[in-house]
C-alpha cells in the first residue's frame, strides 16, 4: 500500500519540474513558502550509469525538502529499475517518471510525451520502478496530437501501481501555447482511484478555482513568477524573495553560477513593475551580486 497520501493531502500545492528552474536553491525557497512537495530537474536514466558531476548536482536535496522527490526520464524498464539501486535515486522519499516533456531532443529519443504513444512502454516503466519500496509518481500531458487518448492511458498506469499522476494540461504538440484544459484534467481525476494533481496556468487568481474536482495542484510558471503563491500572501518584497534565492544559489554554486542563473528568474520575479525593460536588461548585464542588488534595490 502507498503512502502517498500520508506524504501528501488533499488540496496540496507542489512545486511542478522545470528544466533549468527547479534547481535545489529553487526548491529550497519554493519550501520556505509553505510548497508540500518540491520536483528536482528531470534526471535521464541512462546519465545515473555514468555517474556524473551534473547529475550529481541535479540530484542534491535542500535541508527542508522532505518529502523529497526525484524526476526521472528515459525509455528502457530495465534502467528504471536498475534507478532504484543508485545511491543518489535511494536518498530520495519519491519516484517521479517524466511522461510529458515535450521537447524535440527528449520526444524524438521516444522520451517524455513520446512515451503516450507507446503504452506498453510507460507500463513496463511503472513496473520496473514498482519493484522498489518507494511511491512512483507520473507526470503527463493530455496526448501527444489530440487528448482523446489521455483517460486510457493514465488507467493504465493505474493499474500497473502508479500511486499519483500529474496532468499538465496540454498536448505535446502545444507544447506550452494555448490554454491549459482543466476539463479533461478533472475528466482524468474523476476516472481514476489514485489522486490526481492538475498542472497548467496557474497563479494567485485561480488558484481556488483549480482546486475544485482535482487532488491537488502542481505550480510551474506560476510559481516561478511568485514563489510566496505557496503561502497564499505576499509577505516579502520581490527585492527580498530574489536576495533569498541569491543567497541559497551562493551556498550551492557560487556566486558566478548563481547570477548567471537568476537571469532566467529576473523577468518573472519582476513582471508586473513599472519601467521593468530597464531594470530588467541592466540586471541582465551584472556579473556580481553587489551590483545585481544595486539594479534591483527598490523593487
């Protein structure tokens, strides 16, 4: 029996995966402000066999990420399961399977949402990871082309143990245009035993609204934006959530990697302010955390 419900209730909030956001000192942060479960970065299957000093890095756990949570990706069951030995995958509480990236390198390696369109495979997956002692989680999309499929496909990793999907809700083919559907998402919710997590166009207006018909719901872009959408207030300045999230990258990568990094958060952190083209292009132009902070202070 699971106990993916003990780990996680009703009406959660979790921070979704974000390939080049949801790094430790993003999850760390994301953590402070009240989210009930952090995602790392997708780890590929076949890196864990080389050991590398980036997987490593994707793979490190923040003091406050419990429970914890490992996104892994790949094709072959049998890399799965040979996942679960690996000492950086056994530290982790959960076993999340990337079902839905849609990006060309990873679904034209029969990766990601690729895996939609090959049922058998995503099953055998589930299995394999099953064999471990850990719940094993699912994220998908509503399909690869249309979503007339999406229902089906999630009962089958049901059946084959999955303990709790993730929907983001669109069709690989979207990629991340259109409007999210939170009509199949809860079409998908109600079909299913285990609990389901709804994904896509998030943030502090509908938030409520999302909750209804779903188990929870995962957080990308929208908490990227306002990490304190966790607590439901805004109870630091956008100045002070970002020297946070400065502070806690130092500690992990440096200061050099970590001002390069916060260039892909500055647009979303400072969406919203007056005159923010800018703020935002001399942020973009700071090698150190003194004058980074010197642009930003104020807003």
């Amino acid at each position: 029996m699971s106990d993916i419900k003990k780990l996680l209730k009703k009406g959660c909030l979790t921070l979704a995966p974000l390939a080049g956001y949801s790094d430790v000192a993003f999850r760390r942060l994301c953590k402070d402000f009240g989210a009930d479960l952090t995602v790392t970065e997708m780890v590929s299957v076949a890196g864990l066999n080389y050991r590398s000093k980036k997987t490593n890095i994707l793979m490190q756990i923040a003091p406050n990420e419990t429970p914890s949570c490992v996104q892994l990706f790949g094709r072959q069951p049998e890399q799965f399961e040979r996942a679960l030995t690996h000492p950086e995958v056994a530290k982790f509480d959960i076993i999340d399977v990337n079902m839905g990236c849609p990006v060309r390198k990873v679904f034209g390696h029969g990766e990601g949402s690729a895996l939609m369109n090959d049922v058998p495979t995503a099953v055998a997956i589930v299995k394999a990871l099953k064999k471990g002692d850990k719940p094993v989680t699912v994220k998908m999309r509503l399909g690869v082309n249309d979503k007339s499929g999406a229902v089906d496909f999630a009962k089958a990793l049901e059946d084959a143990g999955a303990d709790l999907i993730t929907v983001h809700g669109r069709t690989r083919e979207q990629l991340y245009s259109g409007e999210a559907d939170w009509d199949e998402i809860r079409k998908i919710a109600a079909a299913l035993t285990i609990p389901v997590i709804g994904n896509g166009d998030v943030d502090e207006t509908n938030l409520n609204d999302r909750l209804d018909g779903v188990y929870g719901i995962a957080l990308g872009r929208g908490a990227v934006a306002n990490p304190q959408i966790f607590s439901g207030k805004r109870t630091l300045s956008r100045y002070e959530v970002i020297l946070r999230h400065l502070e806690y990258g130092t500690e992990y990568y440096g200061e050099r990697y970590v001002i390069t990094s916060l260039r892909s958060f500055i647009p979303f952190y400072l969406k919203g302010i007056p005159d923010i083209k800018r703020i935002r292009n001399s942020a973009m132009l700071c090698r150190d955390r003194d004058s980074l902070l010197s642009v930003l202070d104020g807003v």
